[in-house]
C-alpha cells in the first residue's frame, strides 16, 4: 500500500493553485498588451486635453473624461453618506424582526441585479415620470440607487468586522451609544468602507448601461454647464466609436480604452494602498 506523503501533496496543491491562478491572469495580462500596445501611440497631452474632431475621428477625448469624472463624484458624493448611515442603522440601531431581516435581503439582492435594469428604472422614473430628462441628474440619481446597496453591504460588513467587546468597553464606561458608534466603531470600520467606496467608483467609471438611457450624449462638442446638460463619458464614448462611427481610426478606438483602463486600475490600486495603509494601523 502506498504510503500517504504530506509533503508531496502540499507541493502538488500549490502547483495546481499556481497553475489555476496564472490561467486566471494571463487573459487579463494579454488583454492589457494588446490595448497599451495599439493605443499609446495616441496618447498624448491633446489627446487628453482637445475636444473630438471631425465627427469624433481626430482631436481628443476631453468631453468624456470630464463627463465621467463629473457622473463619478457626483454619485459617490450622493451614494456614500447614505449608504453609511443605513449601514450604521441596520447594524447599530434596528432591531433583529422579520422587517429588518427583509430589507438585509432585499438590499443583498438588490445589489446583484444587472445594471441595464437599473437603467430602464432610472429612464422610466428620472427621465420620463420625473422630466427630469437625459440630464447628468438622471444619471446620478440611476446610479446611486445601483451602488447604495453594494455601499450598504460593504459598509455593514466593515462595522462587523469590529470586535463587539469595543462596544461593550465603551459603554462600560458611561458613554453612549451614538458616542460609541462615531468615536469607537466607525474609525475602526474605516479601511472597510473607504475600500469599497474606491471599488464603488472604479464599477461606476466602467458602467454604459446605466448612463446610456438617462445621462449620455452621442456627440457632446462642449463641456456641461449644468447638471441637467446631456454629458459624454468614456465607456459610452468607447462604445459609439468602436461601433457608430466608420472609418474611425483604430488607435484611438485603443487610446480611449487605454485611458479607461488606467483610471479604473488606477482606482482599484488606491483602494488597495488605502486597505493595507489603515490595516497598518490598526490597533487589534
């Protein structure tokens, strides 16, 4: 009978654990090769800078870089608070019924429901029912309800990751419980929040579906002015280029990819250096 080595098959387990992961990432890796190697020729300060040309042919992408980071600020501005003060409510306050436990499912289900739902919603509600109009206000408000639940979910996972004997400390010495919760909890749930506030943002840079019933504009040769102007964004630019326009030049239907590509890594990576600097510097 063969004899059962440990060693052996822990080796075996991480060859097969290595192998899975780098079959997971090279189609990434390839896929951000081929978009850095057709689309760098392009980038260049008035590619950023300039107003699009020559029905979007030539010139530069600045309309929908300002128009994504306008949609983007305004939604996490919008989304963020909210969703950390029903976080801190149903965590911190409401009590365990069948009501509560109904709005944790809802809201756990919510957050799975494809974003062009989200955007039929928010056409059917902002932009018909509210006249409100495809307007950089209908797309803010279409996706806030989209992230809120994912905000909530993160949020109450962040404030229960923080150990209950914080809790039980504090009120052992009189204070109470607001006084707790914002002195004592939320600090501490922090790195959790801000986290996946920064990947709320790098989903809502990447969304066309959302924005293309209540927010984008086809062609947009000016900046807004306001916040019921139509408004270019990248992902719905990347989309009318590569597939509206003919003719249109290779290296820039890549350039503008590449420039998505980079703010939404360049996101995830601040989330990534936010999580690990406030991990250091936890005191449990």
């Amino acid at each position: 009978m063969m004899k059962f080595n440990p060693k052996l098959s822990q080796k075996l387990s991480y060859l097969v654990l290595f192998l899975a992961s780098t079959l997971a990432i090279m189609p990434v890796i390839v896929i951000i090769f081929i978009i850095v190697k057709n689309g760098m020729s392009v980038i260049s300060w008035e590619f950023l800078v300039s107003m699009p040309k020559n029905g979007m042919r030539e010139g530069g992408i600045l309309p929908a870089i300002i128009g994504t980071f306008v949609i983007v600020m305004c939604t996490i501005m919008l989304t963020l608070p909210t969703g950390v003060c029903a976080a801190v409510y149903l965590n911190e306050y409401a009590r365990d019924n069948t009501l509560t436990r109904a709005i944790k499912l809802g809201i756990v289900n919510l957050a799975g429901v494809p974003s062009v739902v989200y955007g039929l919603f928010g056409f059917g509600i902002f932009v018909m029912f509210l006249k409100l109009g495809v307007s950089i206000i209908s797309g803010v408000l279409t996706l806030s309800i989209m992230e809120l639940p994912v905000i909530v979910t993160t949020s109450r996972n962040a404030l229960n990751s923080v150990p209950y004997s914080f809790r039980e400390a504090s009120w052992a010495l009189g204070v109470g419980r607001w006084q707790t919760i914002r002195h004592i909890v939320l600090p501490n749930a922090l790195p959790g929040i801000m986290t996946g506030a920064v990947l709320s943002i790098a989903r809502i840079s990447g969304e066309t579906a959302p924005i293309l019933f209540t927010a984008a504009a086809f062609y947009a040769p000016h900046l807004p002015h306001s916040i019921f102007d139509q408004v270019m964004t990248l992902p719905y630019h990347l989309y009318i280029i590569s597939t509206q326009i003919p003719n249109m030049p290779n290296n820039i239907i890549f350039g503008t990819a590449l420039v998505l590509l980079f703010m939404i890594l360049t996101i995830s990576f601040v989330a990534i250096f936010v999580r690990v600097y406030f991990r250091k510097h936890e005191k449990w």
